[in-house]
C-alpha cells in the first residue's frame, strides 16, 4: 500500500502534463482549473487513467463516468 497522501498523487499525475507545470516544475493549478471548466479532453482522460482520482472527481451515471468539476474546484481550493 503506498503511502503517498491522495493530493500527492494526484499532483504527480497531472504534473504528467507540461501544460501545468511551471518552469520550476511546479504545478500550476490555475491551468489545471482553466483546462477544466473548459472540459479538456486530455485533462479528462489524465484524470480518468487512475482508479482512485478517477472515483473522487467523476460520478457515475447508468455506468457512464461523468466529470464533476465542482469536487475539483472544491478540492483545488482546500488546498
């Protein structure tokens, strides 16, 4: 069992994308929100490609897996 915290993992599965790291190879969570209320394809299938991200910030529907951008921006501003 890993012991990195979820917000762990879920920073290193987006910094995966350049487009939200910066030069520092920080994570830019501006893009990160931006790309998603703009529901970016790559941004969503980042997401999805993990089991447990992928429970936190989708809802399932009638075995369709929905974006819920709202868990994101909620878990984006606890941070």
């Amino acid at each position: 069992m890993s012991s990195q915290s979820f917000s762990e993992k879920l920073v290193e599965l987006l910094k995966k994308d350049p487009r939200f790291v910066d030069d520092e190879g920080e994570l830019v969570k501006a893009a990160v929100i931006d790309k998603a209320w703009k529901i970016d394809r790559e941004l969503v299938k980042l997401l999805l490609s993990d089991r447990n991200i992928k429970e936190k910030f989708f809802d399932e529907i009638e075995g369709h897996w929905i974006f819920n951008i709202n868990t994101l921006r909620l878990f984006n501003n606890s941070e």
